[in-house]
C-alpha cells in the first residue's frame, strides 16, 4: 500500500467548502467532483482531507493508488468504494459513432424532403452572403446579426431550421474565411431534437409541410448503437436514396489491463502487418484501384455527361470497397490484440504528407483517405473493446532493428526485406517495423513501469532472430 508523499493535513469540512468556492471561482477545479466526494464524506460520516479530494480530482488516478491513499489516511472501506465509484462516474468518457439508417419515405414524402433540402440549403447561401458582407462568422455573432432577416425572408422555414442553417454555416467558415461559402443545393441538412423525433421504427421529421412521420430500415448492428444517446443528425441525399446519419454517444468500456502489445504497421504494398507476422495484403486492393485510376483518366478525357455520371458512380464503388475491406481488417487485428490480451500499438500518422517523400507512383496511395480511414477504424473498434491504444513516433520504424536498435537506412534492403547491418537479424520489412512500433509502445505506455512482464508476443528477444521467419 503506497503512502502520500506528504502526510495530509486535516481539515474541516467547512475550510474545505470555503477552499472548494475559492478553486470553484478560479476555475481551477472540477465542482461536480468535489461536490461528490463532500457528499460521499456526508454520507460514511469519514472525515474528508485535501490528499483524498486531491486524488479523486486526478483524471488518471490510478485505482490502487487511490485506494492505498484514502486507506491509508484512515478512511472506512465504504468511503473508499464510494469515492471509487465517483471517479468512475465522472470520468466516463464516451465515443462518438455516427449511425446510418435509410429511410423509406413514400413518393410524396421523398419530394418533400426534397424540397425542404432545397429550401434549407438556399437559407444557408442566403446567410453565407450575409457572413461574408459583414465579415461575422462566429455562429452566435451570426444569429443576433441575421435571425430577424432570414425569418421574414424565408417564413416557410421554422426557426429551428434557420438556427441549424447559421450554425452549418459558421462551421463551413471555421476551415478559413478567405472564401465565400455556397452549398450544394442537395447538400447535407442537419436536425435535432427540436426538429427531428424518434418512435419505434419511424423518425418524425420537420419538413415544408409541417411534420412527417417515415419509416427507416437499419442493421442489427444499427439497432444496438441506436440504443445509446442520439445527438446531431444529418439528412443526407445520396443516390436519390434519403439516409439520416444519427450521432450518437457510446460510453466506453473500461479500459482492460494488457500484457503487451499488438504493433500494427499500415502500408501500401501491405495494408496492415501486425508484430504477430500477420499480414493483410494489399495487392487485389492496389490493382483494383490502378484499374480504377486508369478508367478514371480515360473518362476525364472523354468528358462527357454520360461518363461523368460513369466516374461518379465508380468513385462511390471504389470507396465502398475500401470501406468493407478496412471494416474487416480492423475488426480482426482488434479480435487478435483482445484474445491475447494486447493493447495495440500504431503510427502516430499526423502530418505524415508533409513528412514523406514517397516516390510519385506511390503518393496518390499515401494520401487516399484509407490510410487514415483504418487506423481510424481499429481506433474506434479497440476503444468499444476496452483495449487501449498507443500511438508511438513513427520516425525510422522501418529502418530500425528489432533486436539491436540499430538504425540506418541500409538495413531495408529492399522493400520487403530486412537485413541489419550491425547484428545480421533478417526479417519480413513490415513485420519487422511492426515490432519496432510494439516495442516503442512498451516505452510510452504507462504500464511499463508498473514491473510487470512486458514481453510482447511471448518470444526471448534475444532468439527472436531464430524464431521469426524471414
Ligand atoms: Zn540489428
């Protein structure tokens, strides 16, 4: 059991009230927080000192610490599990996930949604024209600036609606406010609760003739995610297809305790590669996507209505399919890091365009959205899992050795193969950056210090040379 560093003083509880109003004006401390730990005390009758408050008030406090602290400073154990719950109560963070459900309005409805799309898009161009005269582009300025005028300009629209539009607005200027903004005139139209209201299997939504109620279809999966909380939604057109895609807030599971961890390095040739030596290869992926490339430049050429529309429908294809093979990849390397207990160790990819010089052919893959897409993807999938992620530096992680540190840009001999010059280990390129990212892990992660054994996949280091194919 670990003692405070320095004894606590003992405090009243009312120079506790008073300190917790000074901090409370400062805007120093988290009053909810406090305010439940002073209510804890009420309740077990335990006298409440600053170390206990102190540690509760930590984000990152650490269950056994806490624990050691309050216990040894003479609390009962129903204080302690008290506070214990208070820590977990207030530091439930949760996921954002966007679902998507299709609706399925009748041919009145469908021309409806239409032209209430229509209606609020030219609103949102109206108010761009107003931003942009007057140079106010912050969502509240907006509002008091121009709500009078766009609810005698457009008085079919109900006020929600407009409060939406400014807020879309002032968004679309927070990128920079060098350009004008205009909206497609089928463009993504945002509800709330205000606006928008959900029974069963049907959505309730406001349109230009007051509200309708249309039915939507979703997935299994759908149905679980829709349980959560429902912020924001969108109504979007895509394909002459209405879709709303539903925010919702998905609390975390609690992060498990992991023995190691799962390197995983994504790529070109091979998408992901794990430090396990599985690998997800990439070639069907990459050839599709020459096809794709080539097809596209012949239709630019071309240039006609007919193929636009050809280039249109194969750009929503091809992101299709990269959405599913993403979709399937991150799901198995999350499977594989919660089977064996692993957290799972990526690149920290921010800024990677501007840090690589990858040869021509290989840029226009660097800087496709999959890249980002599945990462993004193992993210969110690991966080619903419990299963922490780290992001290391991905500086040289496919120059360095594995086994010796070495690091030197010679040691990839080619691209898939791995020879270090200083102690002569050989391996597969990608698995051998895989490792680097696992073992750069061990060091960031804060488990390393705890003195467990951190040894990533059960192999000796020292024989892994022997151990891993090359
Ligand atoms: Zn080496």
């Amino acid at each position: 059991m670990r003692q405070p560093r320095h004894p606590p003083r003992a405090t009243s509880r009312r120079g506790l009230e008073h300190r917790e109003r000074h901090e409370l004006r400062r805007g120093r401390r988290r009053a909810p927080l406090l305010e439940a730990a002073i209510a804890a005390s009420r309740v077990t009758g335990d006298p409440l000192d600053r170390t206990s408050v102190r540690e509760v008030r930590r984000p990152d406090s650490d269950d056994d610490r806490l624990r050691g602290c309050v216990a040894g400073n003479g609390h009962s154990s129903s204080l302690i599990e008290i506070l214990d719950d208070i820590v977990l109560k207030c530091y439930v963070t949760t996921v954002k996930l966007v679902v998507q459900v299709k609706l399925q309005p009748s041919t009145e409805q469908m021309s409806l949604l239409t032209a209430t799309m229509r209606r609020a898009n030219e609103v949102c161009d109206w108010l761009s024209d107003k931003a942009w005269d007057a140079q106010v582009f912050r969502q509240f300025a907006l509002h008091k600036l121009v709500y009078c005028d766009a609810r005698a300009a457009f008085p079919d629209l109900s006020s929600q609606m407009i409060v939406r539009a400014t807020a879309k607005v002032a968004d679309a200027y927070k990128l920079d406010k060098k350009t004008k903004r205009s909206f497609r005139p089928l463009g993504s139209i945002a509800y709330d609760a205000r606006i928008l209201s959900w029974k069963n299997n049907t959505a309730n939504l406001w349109t230009l003739s007051g509200r309708q109620v249309i039915p939507f279809v979703y997935g299994e999966h759908q149905r679980v995610l829709l349980e959560y909380e429902r912020g924001e939604t969108n109504l979007v057109l895509r394909n002459s297809k209405f879709y709303l895609f539903v925010s919702v807030d998905v609390p975390d599971t609690e992060k498990k305790t992991v023995l190691g961890w799962l390197g995983v390095d994504v790529g070109i040739v091979n998408i992901a590669t794990t430090s396990d030596g599985d690998n997800f290869s990439g070639t069907h992926l990459n050839n599709l996507r020459a096809r794709a490339n080539r097809l596209r430049r012949r239709l630019q050429k071309k240039g006609t209505k007919s193929a636009k529309r050809l280039l249109h429908k194969r750009r929503i294809k091809e992101s299709r399919f990269s959405t599913h093979v993403n979709h399937c990849i991150s799901k198995q390397i999350v499977a594989t890091a919660e089977r064996t207990s692993r957290g799972i160790a990526l690149e920290n990819l921010d800024g990677i365009r501007s840090r690589t010089r990858a040869s021509r052919s290989q840029r226009r893959v660097l800087h496709s959205w999959a890249f980002n897409d599945l990462q993004a993807k193992i993210s969110y999938k690991a966080t619903r899992a419990g299963i922490p992620i780290c992001h290391v530096d991905p500086r040289n992680t496919s120059r360095e050795c594995r086994v010796c540190g070495h690091t030197e840009k010679a040691n990839r001999k080619t691209r898939d193969v791995f020879a270090c010059l200083s102690c002569g280990h050989t391996a597969d390129a990608d698995v051998n950056a895989a490792r680097v990212i696992a073992s750069r892990a061990h060091v960031v992660a804060p488990y390393a210090d705890r003195g467990e054994v951190v040894v990533s996949h059960g192999l000796d280091l020292q024989n892994s040379a022997i151990l891993w194919r090359s």
